[in-house]
C-alpha cells in the first residue's frame, strides 16, 4: 500500500503516541486497505468503504473498526464509545505500547476487511424531519436575503441550522444563536463547515 504523507504528518503531531501509531499503521499498510485522511484522522478503506479508522488522544491511541458491530470479538477488546448512539462503530483503545499485539490486531483487521467486501454494514438511518423554530420562520419572513441564502443551502445545512436553534431552552439563547447564524447563512456555509 502506499503510504500517505498527509498520515505521516498527523503522525508526527502525536509526540506521546508516535510509536504506537507507527506499529498500528504499519499493521494497516501489510493489508490491501488504502490508506486516506477522514476528519482529521488516518483511515483506512477497502472499495472506497471506511473499514478502519487511527486515533490518539490524551489517555489512549485506537483503532475504529467502522462495521465492529459485525466481529465476532472472540477475545473481547472492542467497546462501544457511545452506547445507544453508536450503532456499527467500535473501537478498541491501547493504553501503553505494550497492549498492542501485532497478531491479534491483524486477525480482527482481516475479519473487517472480509466483512466489509461481504457487504456487511448498518446504513445510517434516515434522519427525522425537524420541526421548524419560530424564530426562524420569523426571521426568514422578515428578510428576504436571509430566506434566499437558506433556501440555497443543502437540506443537512438547513437542519443544523433548525436544530441549532431548537436544542436551546431558553428563548433568549435561540435570539443570541439566531443572530450569530444570520451572517453565517448569508455567506452560504453550514453551522460546522469549519470542522469538515
């Protein structure tokens, strides 16, 4: 596989986990996988299906299995991050260099790269219609820029938006959130744009 420099980089930012992450991605690169950058992190794919995913944080570095719903975790080292949020998603963390078993590790990464050539997968379920926020329905009536900018936007920007507005409680918080935003819509981005 050939190597991403962009990973190299992401790597190299990681001064406590370095190594850790140099075993773990040479792991990955021994397999048919390619190797890519998604949301800031090194991930790997198979048919352009995220199989795998590297990360490192404060207390420990990981590997995301993207379908490990779906491995049998015969020897029981995946957990689910967000119990009744993550639905296929399972990581599994190192706390030390010394956790990584090479053999292991690459038993459960050929399983998810078979499960995933066999189609093995949860769809992402279809999002809920939201209810549009008052004030936005106000605001959209009142100018007619602003109405045409979000009208422009794509129908996930739209919703960021709406939820944005609706997860406040407190009515002066959705005005503060309202008008924070307006100038947002009007250039044309979506609510987290920058984080993309």
């Amino acid at each position: 596989m050939k190597k991403n420099k962009t990973v190299e980089e992401f790597i190299a930012k990681k001064s406590e986990w370095n190594k850790a992450l140099q075993i773990l991605r040479s792991i990955m690169l021994s397999t048919e996988m390619t190797e890519t950058i998604k949301w800031g992190a090194p991930t790997y794919t198979v048919n352009d299906k995220n199989v795998i995913g590297l990360g490192a944080f404060k207390s420990y570095v990981g590997i995301w299995f993207f379908q490990g719903v779906f491995l049998k975790d015969d020897q029981k080292k995946l957990i689910n991050a967000q119990e009744g949020k993550t639905k296929g998603l399972r990581q599994w963390r190192f706390t030390s260099i010394e956790e990584i078993d090479r053999d292991l590790i690459l038993q459960y990464v050929q399983e998810a790269i078979q499960n995933q050539k066999e189609g093995k997968e949860i769809k992402p379920e279809k999002s809920k219609t939201v209810k549009m926020p008052s004030e936005l329905i106000r605001i959209l009536g009142e100018d007619v820029k602003i109405k045409e900018s979000f009208e422009l936007l794509t129908p996930f920007k739209q919703k960021e938006y709406i939820e944005y507005i609706t997860t406040a409680k407190r009515e002066a918080t959705r005005l503060s959130r309202l008008e924070k935003i307006k100038p947002m819509i009007l250039m044309g981005v979506g609510l987290n744009d920058r984080y993309r």
